[in-house]
C-alpha cells in the first residue's frame, strides 16, 4: 500500500468513527427522552424505569470517554503524519488530498 493510499484511508475512517459517536449519542439521547416521556406521558410511577435509565446514562458516559479516546487517537494520527509528510494540519471535509494528509 502506498502512503497517499493509506492517507484515504485513515482520513476516511477517522471521519466515520467521529461521525458514528455522534450518532450513537444522538440515537440515545433521543432514547431517553423516549423513555421519560413514555413514563410521563403514560402516568406510570416517577421511579418506573429508573434501572434502565441509569445504565442508558452509563452507557452515554462511556460513548464520552470513547470520544475523547478518539480525539486522542486523532491527535497521535496527526503526529506520524507530521513524521512521515511533514504536514500536521487536518484537510477540511471534502477537500481530502491524499498526497499531503494522512489523518483528517
């Protein structure tokens, strides 16, 4: 594989993985408003499904540490990529060259 080659590719895949948290906080931001709402809505008790929710907010948590985890992980991407080409700065959306970025 040659270095523009594997430049797409992490551009590419560094944008999804970051896209994919979004959307998996989006998704469960709206799950929980779900949730309350239902209880609310449906005249159950305050506390009905209160396990769930804690464990919805754990997971929640979690989707935030793996953020930052992958911010991280941009960050160390951008560092090779200053090794190996000598830029260090993320292209912006849709103007990827694979020629002189590696990480996004």
């Amino acid at each position: 594989m040659t270095v523009p080659v594997a430049q797409q590719r992490l551009v590419r895949d560094i944008n999804e993985a970051e896209k994919a948290l979004d959307e998996a906080l989006v998704r469960q931001s709206a799950l929980f408003t779900s949730l309350v709402t239902a209880r609310r809505e449906t005249g159950s008790d305050p506390f009905l499904g209160h396990e769930a929710l804690l464990r919805l907010a754990k997971s929640q948590q979690a989707l935030l540490e793996a953020g930052g985890n992958l911010a991280r992980v941009h960050g160390s991407l951008l560092e090779v990529q200053k090794e190996v080409c000598g830029v260090d700065e993320c292209p912006p959306d849709g103007e990827r060259k694979p020629t002189s970025v590696l990480v996004a």
